[in-house]
C-alpha cells in the first residue's frame, strides 16, 4: 500500500482527469466560435472570408492540400457552407452587377445613370437625386468564390452616338441573364492591336446560359469593325440603336457645345457653302446620320438577320415593347415588361421603377436630355432634304419604315 501523501493533496489520478475535461472544455469552445462564425457569414455579415476559414481553390489540388483553405470543424460545417455559399454568391451577383455607371471617357460617354431619392438630399454617404450608384472593384466577388468565367460577347451594340445606347443597355442589365461592360470598351475601333485575351478580360464573369454584352456607338461608323467583329465570331449578334438623323445631329451637336462653348454654331457646320445649300458630309454629326452607307459595310460581313434596328425613339414612348423585341432576338425570356418603367417628364425619358437590388427609382443622369438649340427652321428643313433619300433607302435594307419622314 502507498504511502499517504501530504495533508490535502488530490490524488495524483485527479489530474489527467483534469487535463482531459479542460481539453474537451477548449474543442467545445472551438467549435462554438467556428459555428457562430459560419453563421456570421450566412447572415451576410462579413465581407471577405478570412484564410484560415476559408481558401481560394487551387488549380487541381485536393481539399485540403497546401494552398486550398479548409473549414474547421469537419466535413459537415464544409458541405453547410458550400451550400450556403452557392445561393449568395448568386443573389450578390446579380445585387452587384449593372450598378456602377460608366466612367467618362472624354469621348462624349460621360456617367449616364443616376439613382433618384426625392427628398433626399445628395452628400457624403447618401444617395440623393444625381448620386451614382456604387459597385464593386469589378470581378472582386466572382474570384473570391471562384464564379463563372469570362467570354467574349456573344452580342454588341454597334451604334449609334447620340441613338439612345446608353438606355438601351441600362435596361437590358436588369434582366438576369445578360451581363454587360458599363464603360465603352473600343476595342474594334481603337485598341484592336491590344489583342482578344486582352479585350475577353475587360468583361464580366457569366454562369451559364448569361449573355455576355458590350456597347460601344463608333463602331457603326468605323469601317473595319465589321470584319474585325466578324473574325472573333462569326455568330456575334449586333444592335443599332437609330434614330432621326436630323434630331440625332442636332443632338450630337448639343452635346459637343455642352463642352466647347466656342465652336461654330449649328449652321456654319452644316453647311459648306450656305448659299448654295451644300451640305458638308465630312462633319461627323452629319455623316453618321448616312445610315444606310454605313450599314452597307456591315452586310458584307453579316446577314441582316442578324442584327436588329432600335428605334430611339420607340425606346422614349414604348421602352417595354421595343426591349420585348431585344429579348426576342438575343434568345431571352421576356422578363423585362411594363411594370420595370415609368415615365419622368421633368427630363422627358423613361425611367427604371428600380433596379435589381436597390428600392430607387434609376434615371438617366443629367447629361443626358440635354434642351437643344433653336436652330433655323430652314436649315432643319435643308437636312431633311438631304437624309431623306438615305432614309428611303434604310428603309428598304431594313424592312422596317422609322417614320421620320413622315
């Protein structure tokens, strides 16, 4: 028999019994911080997964290997969270996506898109009437999780400046399945020699079964777009946004003086010799009008089946029906309807009720809507004139009579 120890001493066996109950008592523990932590994150609480929670996949390496974040708390929290993952990423792709507007691009392009807040006032933090809707870094959340990957357009709006693009993407970005560049990315006209890798990477990241879209106005009026477009693919979808080249001159106009107040007027540009009426074609503002002598380039590279005329000015009276016809040609469900707009006559435009993940009413901005200069009746009358042959013959390559001679 032992010896007894010294008075009030616990039994030496006490003591890994001790040690076993403290062990159990910091995996209890663990594994309740680890659980409130996955919570934290499924109630949309935290921002960025941190490493030691969670890691960014590694090119055909195991769960688990060096390089791959793993889940404390076994295989069960892991599947929990996958799952979980799954549905965020995809309502925060779609809360993320068309929200910033475009930066200006000193082309003309400038942020077009403001979010109205009637009886807010815009400051610091706020969101009033003018303020452009924040966004993520772009692709900032798809990497994070590993979401989709980047393709060429499968569809491009082609044109025109001063058509109504601009709407006609904002609101073709609340359909789910389309996915668009806000900022005009010139490729085809400016910036081809940079290569398609280089281009594929200035778009956004599409799941299956989203259309990848871009819209940059030049291109119409570039000549070697059409056989640059065709070469990437020859199955590329095109939108021209058209509209009255006489208002759409005028327009271009407007915006031009908005910015150098002491270029010619309208009429001095128009013409080459007044007196005689001669028209002066190498004014830009007057040439893109020549609708068909631009599109004549494009037909012999793509069928006409495959591309589709907007009426800029449809899009202003019946935004809902011409987009019904845009869904129809990209191959889209009609989503987008009547009930997405509603007409703001303070600035004369259509407007979105909201956009996807936001409660406000979404405006074109400021610069656009633009009151236009009293310009001669006479001279209007001299440039419609002159489009109207141009117009006719549209008309017919077209099949579809825009009425702007009527």
């Amino acid at each position: 028999m032992a010896p007894p120890g010294p008075a009030g001493a616990l039994p030496t066996s006490a003591e890994p019994l001790s040690r076993s109950i403290f062990r159990k008592f910091l995996l209890m523990l663990c594994s309740l911080l680890t659980s409130l932590y996955v919570f934290y994150c499924l109630a949309e609480r935290c921002q960025t997964l941190s490493g030691p929670v969670v890691g960014l996949s590694g090119g055909g390496e195991e769960a688990g290997a060096p390089g791959r974040g793993v889940l404390a708390g076994g295989p069960r929290e892991l599947a929990v969270w996958q799952a979980a993952a799954q549905r965020k990423r995809l309502l925060q792709l779609q809360q993320w996506r068309r929200r910033r507007p475009p930066a200006s691009r000193g082309d003309g392009e400038e942020a077009a898109w403001e979010e109205e807040s009637p009886g807010l006032a815009g400051g610091p933090g706020g969101s009033g009437a003018g303020s452009s809707v924040a966004e993520a870094p772009p692709g900032t959340l798809a990497l994070l999780l590993d979401e989709g990957s980047k393709q060429l357009p499968q569809a491009i709006i082609i044109g025109v400046k001063k058509g109504g693009t601009r709407a006609l993407l904002e609101f073709l970005r609340v359909h789910p399945d389309v996915r668009a560049v806000g900022a005009e990315p010139h490729f085809f006209d400016r910036s081809y020699d940079k290569g398609l890798a280089w281009y594929r990477d200035l778009m956004p990241r599409t799941l299956d079964g989203q259309i990848t879209m871009e819209k940059t106005p030049s291109y119409f009026v570039t000549r070697e777009a059409p056989a640059r477009i065709s070469a990437m693919s020859k199955d590329t979808k095109l939108i021209v946004v058209v509209r009255d080249p006489v208002t759409r001159a005028i327009s271009d106009y407007t915006q031009t003086l908005s910015k150098r107040p002491d270029i010619p007027t309208f009429e001095n540009l128009t013409f080459k010799n007044r007196t005689t009426g001669l028209i002066d074609t190498s004014w830009s503002a007057i040439q893109i009008g020549i609708y068909a002598k631009h599109l004549e380039h494009w037909l012999h590279h793509f069928p006409i089946r495959q591309m589709l005329f907007v009426s800029g000015e449809r899009l202003i009276s019946d935004p809902a029906g011409e987009l019904g016809r845009v869904q129809d040609f990209l191959g889209l469900k009609r989503i987008i309807t009547d009930k997405h707009f509603y007409f703001n006559k303070t600035k004369g435009f259509p407007c979105l009720k909201k956009a996807e993940g936001s409660s406000r009413p979404h405006c074109l901005g400021k610069t656009k809507g633009r009151t236009h200069p009293e310009i001669d009746r006479e001279v209007v009358r001299r440039l419609r004139e002159f489009y109207r042959p141009f117009n006719l013959k549209f008309y017919q390559m077209t099949g579809h009579d825009f009425g702007w001679d009527g």
